[in-house]
C-alpha cells in the first residue's frame, strides 16, 4: 500500500503531534497540581476540625462515654457532609491501638493500622489519599491531645468526589479548549503553511507546467527575500536562458529546415537532370551500339589494313635502309664538297691578301714620290698630269687597303679584341681626328651621346666603323653649313647608334643597296675619291660585333641616317 | 511507506492511552450491590407512620421524605425502589436486614450506640433535633443559652417546650396551640424567638423574614440501617448523603404543618 501524502499533511500531522503533546503535558501537570491543591484544602479543613474535634473532648472522661462520643462524630459527620467516617482509637491493656468509637460501627474492635500506630508514637498526622474509581477520599490519621499528651488516635475519611467532580468538570473543559486551541492552531497553521511554502510551491508547480508545455513567458512573482525568493529568481533565470536557448533552437532548426528543403529541392532537380541523363543515356547507348558494331567493323577493316602496313612497312624499312646509306653518301659528299668550298675560299682569301699585298707593295714607293715630283715639276702641263697620277695611285691604294680590309673581315679567322668602351668618347676621338675633313667640307658636327653609354666592342674596328660613316656623311653632304648629328640609346643591353646627315638623301631603291660591295648611289658618277666599299666595310664590322645596320631616308635631298647595334658594355670594364 | 503507517499507528495509540486513563473503570463488584442490581430493585423497609418523613398517602403508597432519600439510592445503584412497611421495632429491623427481607431501612431511625451493635448505620441524613428560630435582623441569639430572660415561643406539651424550659424563664415561654401564631407573633415583634423541631422549622421559615439559628442544639440524628457488614452499600448511601440531595429534599417536604 501506498499513501501519498501532502507537504501540508505531513507538517500538520507534525505540528498536530506536538502540539497535542505539549497539551495534553500542559492539562497532566494542570490536573496534578490541582489535585495537590485539593488534597491540601481538604488536610487544612481536616486539621481545622480535628482542632475543633480535640477541642470539644476535654476529659478522660468524656472518652470513657462511647454514647455521647457516638452522638458527638455522627452530629460532626453530619454537619460537614465531606466527612465520611471518624474513627477514635485508644490503646487497649496491651497498649495496642484499637478502635473505640466509629461512625462506622462495622470498624469498632478492630485493631488500628500502621499509621495510627506511627502516629500514636511520634505525633505525626498522616495524609492518606485513595482514588478507587470514581470515588476519591482522603484519610487524615491524627493523634488525639488530651492535656497536652497523646492518649490515642482518630482518624477523619473526607470524601473528594465533589471536588473531583468539579477537577473533572475543569479538566473537561480544558480539553475542550485544547482541542479548540489545538484546532485553531492546526488551522492557522495550515493558513500560514499555505500562504508561506504552499502557494509558492504551487507557483512553482504551475510555472513548471506551463514551461512544460512549452510557454516559457512564465514568470514567478514572489517578492519574499527567504530561500524561496531566492528559487523564484534562479527559477525565472534558468526560464530566461531556457527561453534564449529554444530561441536559438529555433533558428537553427528554421536554417536548418530551410536547407533541408534546398537540399530536397536539389536533390530533386539532381534526379530529374540524372533521369534525362539516364534517357540520354539509354539513347546513347542504341547508338553506342552502332558505333561498336561499326567499330568492330572497322575495327577488321584496320586490321587488315595493318597487315597491308605491315607489308608495307617492311618495303618502308628496305627503302629506310637505302636512304640512310644515300643519306650517309651525300653526308661524305656535302663534307667534301664544303672542305673544297672552305680550301676555294681560303685560297681565294689567300690570294686576295696575296695579291692586296702584291698590289699595295709597289704603289706605297708611287704614293710616296709622286707628290715629291709634282712638286718639283715646273712644267703646268706635267704638273697636271702628276696630279691626275697621284690621284688615281691615292684610289688604287684606297681600292687596295678597302678590299684587304673587307677581304680579313670576312676571314673567319680574324680575332676581335672587345673591351667595354665609352661611346662618347670614341666618337669624340674620331671627330678629333677627322677634324680638317670637317673643315674643310664646312660641316659641324654634334655630339648627342650621353657619357654614361658603353658598348663591348673592338677600339680599333669600332674607329674604323665610325670614320667609314663619317666620311661616308661628310661625302654626301654637299651644300655648305652641312650637319652631321650623331645619337645613341641604350635599350634591353643593345644599343643603337645613329649618325645623321643633312646632306642628299636617298631613294628606296638606294637605301636597300647602300651596304653592297662596291654600290655607289650616283651610278653616273665614277669619282676617284670613294671605292664603294666604305659601308660594307661598315655591315661587315657591325655583324661581326653581332649587330645590325641600316639606313633611313625622307627622300632625295632630305638627309639619310645610318642605324647600327652593339651589344651594350659595363662602365667597370672601360679602359 | 510501512513506517509512516507505524507512526500515524504510534499516534493513535498515544492519543487513545491518554484520553483512556481519564476514564479507567473499576471493576470490581460488591455482591450485596451485584445482588441488588441484578434483581433490578432495592427493598427498603420503612414504618409508615412518621409523617411527612414516611407515610400513606390518599392511595395507601408509602411517601416521605425518606422514601424520596431512598429513591435517590435507588438511582444512584440505578435500580427500581420496592418499599416494605414495616412496624418501628429495631428488633423486626434487624431480622428483615439480617434474612434479606429488605437490603436498608428508612424510618427516622435515631443512631445510637446500642443501635449501632445490631445495625450498620450510615452517616446522619437528617438531624431532627431542636432549632431556635429568630427574625433575620436578629444578631443577638446565636447558642441557647442566648435565650436567657428572652420571650421564646413554643407547642405547647411537646419536646420544644420541655427544651425551652432548660434555657430560660418558665414565664417567658408562650405556648401555642401552633407554631403558625407563634411565626406571627415572631414576626410581629411580640416574642424573641421560637424553638421547634429542625424538619418543621425548615417549613416555618420557608418565604419569610425568618432563618433557622444554626444547627440543632439537641441532637435527633437519623440513620438508615444496613446490615452489618454491608460496608459498599454503606458508602454507596454516604455518597448520596453527601452529595447534598437530603438538605434539597428538607426544602420540597418540611413545609408548612398544620
């Protein structure tokens, strides 16, 4: 069996327990008391009357007389109506205490008790109460004076019962009180008990519900600074944070769903798309088919082929073998054919610096004396003759040195020194050099070389380059107060120089034959003072120096200029 | 759950032994009382020729004052009454005690010592003996000897008289042929006081400006009579005598007598 009680049953049941102990202890000790104060009330009564009693008996005689002794306590009895019974006892000829006189007359003879007996002796008065039921008597044993000596004893029986009636009628009505107050008490506090920690828990319990059905708005009001204050408050915390969270766990899961949803979405389309696949699929499959059997057709049809490759292949391999073997012939006969070429060109180099050597030999010792003998000539006729020798031995010369110079730029075999050189400078040099052919063609000349420009190349070749184009601009510009502007730019390591003329200009037809062995671009003139190698002196330097020339023109009679490239040098390494 | 059930058990029984030891009975029983109760009746012998203590009435039922005392006993063993008239003789009272005629008599017995060696009596129910009446204002005669030379009225040739004559002068004692002039005559101013019987005084003084001086003092103490030995009955009959109800009894049956 199971009894569930309540909180409020239980502490009543408690407070009931307690209280009724505390009661019925209060209303024990009440009735004790009282029952103290009534035995002392009756003794003091007793002890009156039996003062009055001993009183009244003032001779020996007066004992002897039983009649009137009789009439005495039955009167005395009779007057206090609370007297129950008076025995008088007196010592018989053994000195023992018998009783003599008894309202009683059962009791008369009979021998006196204990008390008597102690009383008899020491004077004491004995109280002696007896509750038998409902009837409550107190029996006073007295001893009994006569001329200030104990002669005997009485003894009083007082009856109580009134008295008790009355303790039983205040005992009554204090319980009825009690339990008046008792249920007043329960009551209040069962109130109390309500309003203080029932109500509350019941809040509680409600507020709980109502959480636990989801209304977390629920709020407990308890305004009380005691430990249930103190509940309700981390109560209403723990419900906020639960609110917050939910509310957290409702965006989550309303993210969540709406993802779920996209994923359903496209999970959906993935299968409509997967379907169409599947159909094409299914389409492309049939086709497949096809193709296969077409494959496997061709498939054969290839293998047949590659038997016909294979026998094909072996004609390809024999004819292989045969090429390689023409191949290798022709090889042997190239090599041969480019060792005669080289021996021709040698001998050719040979012989030219053979027959440059053989040429300019003899007309060194003409180029020397024949200026002499001009100038002894006197004859004017001879003297002009002398001149128009002089002249054509001075181009003979220039023909010779021209064509030995090309002649060992071509030979592979002629070495360059390179240095980093200072472009400013070099050119500063030549026009130093040159100065009285500038003076004399009244030509100005300008520098636009900035300092800071090296190039890597031969000193001496590079002097050569630059008097060929110098003298090349000063012959062609003819009209007086002639310029010759010279220009460099230093762009990724390569730098272009250009010299530029204000002089005659050239077609397009000349600007492409310029730099050809022995071009000259006024054909109709066949002047002694230029062998037509001056600028193909100049390509054949700037190619072996790995560079490039060219010329630019605005037309006839709006100057040329020459471009060339070197490779650029360091400013260290200039010397 | 078994021990809250021990515990409410716990309570109960504490509560039932405290209220219980309020009420314990005593169950021991007298026989001569068992006897009476399981009869059902208490036979009371009386001699019906004492009124108003016991007498016929109109219908021949014995009525009295002391028939009404025994009633009360009656009820107090919570038994019927059956009365038994019997002719006073203290000899005839003993033999019906003594071979269960009757349990009590009531008869205006008179304790006596001599009675008291044939009888058990009970404590005195009534004191019959001589009482002086005087005007409530009186504050002057409180003993008999107070009488001295005072005017005291009385029956003439009863034992009042022949008390009065102890205590004061022959010529100042009024004998009247009853006490109702003697109360006039009281009341007038014209006599100090009267002496009478206790049972008549209390009828003389009832609803008037008179008051009974004391107890009586000579002493007629009535007893009822048990047979000897009956000492619960005894004190059954002592308790109704105590608790008061002979004195209220006095008041219904000592009224005026003519």
């Amino acid at each position: 069996m199971k009894i569930n009680f309540s909180l409020s049953i239980k502490l009543t049941l408690l407070v009931l327990l307690i209280s009724a102990v505390v009661i019925f202890s209060i209303t024990y000790i009440n009735v004790t008391e009282e029952t103290k104060f009534f035995e002392n009330a009756y003794a003091e009564k007793a002890t009156a009357l039996t003062q009055a009693f001993n009183a009244n008996i003032l001779s020996r005689s007066q004992l002897e007389d039983k009649s009137n002794l009789l009439t005495y306590i039955t009167k005395y009895i009779y007057r206090n109506p609370e007297i129950l019974e008076i025995d008088i006892n007196l010592p018989d000829n053994q000195g023992k205490l018998t009783t003599v006189v008894s309202s009683n007359s059962d009791s008369v003879g009979n021998s006196a008790s204990n008390y008597h007996h102690s009383s008899y002796e020491t004077g004491n008065v004995y109280r002696i109460p007896i509750h038998n039921g409902d009837s409550h008597s107190l029996t006073i044993v007295t001893p009994l004076y006569l001329s200030g000596k104990i002669v005997g004893t009485y003894d009083m029986v007082f009856s109580m019962n009134k008295a008790y009636l009355t303790l039983d009628d205040q005992m009554r009505n204090l319980i009825i009180l009690s339990t008046i107050g008792l249920f007043l008490l329960v009551i209040n506090f069962l109130y109390a008990l309500r309003r203080i920690i029932v109500k509350p828990i019941t809040t509680f319990v409600d507020a709980t519900k109502m959480i636990g059905k989801g209304n977390l708005d629920a709020r407990i009001k308890i305004d009380s600074r005691d430990e249930l204050g103190k509940l309700a408050s981390a109560f209403n915390n723990m419900t906020d944070d639960l609110k917050q969270s939910r509310a957290e766990i409702e965006k989550y899961s309303k993210t969540l769903e709406k993802q779920v949803s996209e994923r359903t979405k496209e999970l959906e389309e993935s299968k409509e798309e997967l379907k169409l696949k599947v159909e094409a699929l299914e389409e492309n499959k049939a086709a497949m088919l096809n193709i296969m059997l077409d494959l496997k057709k061709t498939i054969s049809d290839l293998e047949e082929a590659k038997k016909h490759i294979n026998i094909q292949n072996v004609e390809l391999k024999a004819a292989h073998e045969k090429l390689f073997l023409l191949n290798k012939d022709l090889e042997s006969k190239v090599k041969e054919r480019t060792a005669e070429v080289e021996n021709l060109l040698r001998q050719k180099d040979e012989f030219i610096g053979q027959l440059g050597h053989d040429l300019k030999n003899p007309l060194t010792p003409l180029v020397g004396l024949l200026p002499m003998l001009e100038e002894k000539e006197k004859d004017p006729k001879t003297k002009e003759h002398l001149g128009v020798i002089i002249r054509n031995v001075e181009y003979m010369r220039d023909l010779v040195i021209k064509t030995l110079q090309l002649a060992r730029l071509n030979s592979p075999r002629t070495a360059f020194d390179i240095h980093d050189i200072n472009l400013q400078e070099e050119f500063n040099n030549v026009f130093e050099n040159q100065q009285i052919l500038l003076k004399n063609n009244n030509i100005v000349v300008e520098n636009n070389i900035r300092e800071d420009i090296f190039v890597k190349a031969d000193k001496l070749r590079l002097e050569e380059l630059i008097s060929n184009l110098l003298a090349n601009a000063v012959k062609y510009t003819v009209d007086a107060k002639g310029k010759i502007i010279v220009d460099a730019d230093k762009k990724n390591g390569i730098v272009t120089i250009s010299v530029s003329d204000t002089g005659i200009g050239m077609t397009e037809d000349q600007l492409g034959r310029i730099f050809d062995e022995f071009y000259k671009a006024d054909g109709s003139r066949h002047e002694m003072d230029s062998s037509g190698l001056g600028l193909t002196i100049c390509k054949r330097i700037v190619e072996r120096h790995g560079g490039r020339i060219w010329a630019e023109s605005l037309g006839k009679g709006k100057g040329s200029t020459i471009y060339f490239t070197l490779n650029g040098g360091d400013e260290k390494d200039k010397e | 759950m078994d021990k809250k059930i021990i515990f409410l058990a716990g309570i109960c029984i504490f509560l039932l032994v405290s209220f219980s030891g309020c009420t314990q009975q005593e169950n021991e029983m007298d026989p001569t009382i068992k006897r009476i109760q399981d009869a059902g009746v208490l036979k009371v012998g009386t001699s019906a020729d004492y009124e108003p203590l016991e007498y016929l009435d109109e219908n021949d039922n014995i009525v009295g004052y002391d028939i009404d005392i025994a009633a009360e006993i009656a009820d107090e063993l919570d038994v019927s009454l059956y009365v038994i008239n019997i002719p006073f003789n203290m000899t005839d009272f003993t033999n019906a005690l003594n071979n269960g005629e009757v349990d009590i008599v009531i008869s205006a017995i008179t304790i006596t010592p001599e009675r008291s060696e044939q009888v058990l009596f009970s404590n005195a129910y009534l004191n019959a003996g001589q009482v002086i009446i005087v005007n409530k204002t009186n504050q002057d005669i409180i003993f008999p000897e107070d009488l001295k030379n005072k005017t005291v009225g009385v029956q003439s040739g009863t034992t009042s008289e022949e008390e009065a004559l102890k205590y004061t002068n022959s010529t100042l004692i009024i004998g009247y042929d009853n006490y109702m002039m003697a109360r006039d005559d009281l009341l007038a101013g014209l006599i100090d006081a009267i002496i009478i019987d206790y049972p008549a005084g209390v009828g003389l003084t009832k609803n008037t400006d008179l008051k009974i001086v004391g107890d009586p003092f000579t002493d007629e103490l009535y007893g009822i009579a048990l047979k000897k030995g009956e000492q619960a009955l005894k004190i059954k009959i002592d308790t109704v005598i105590a608790s008061g109800k002979p004195r209220e009894l006095e008041n219904e049956w000592f009224g005026i007598t003519d």
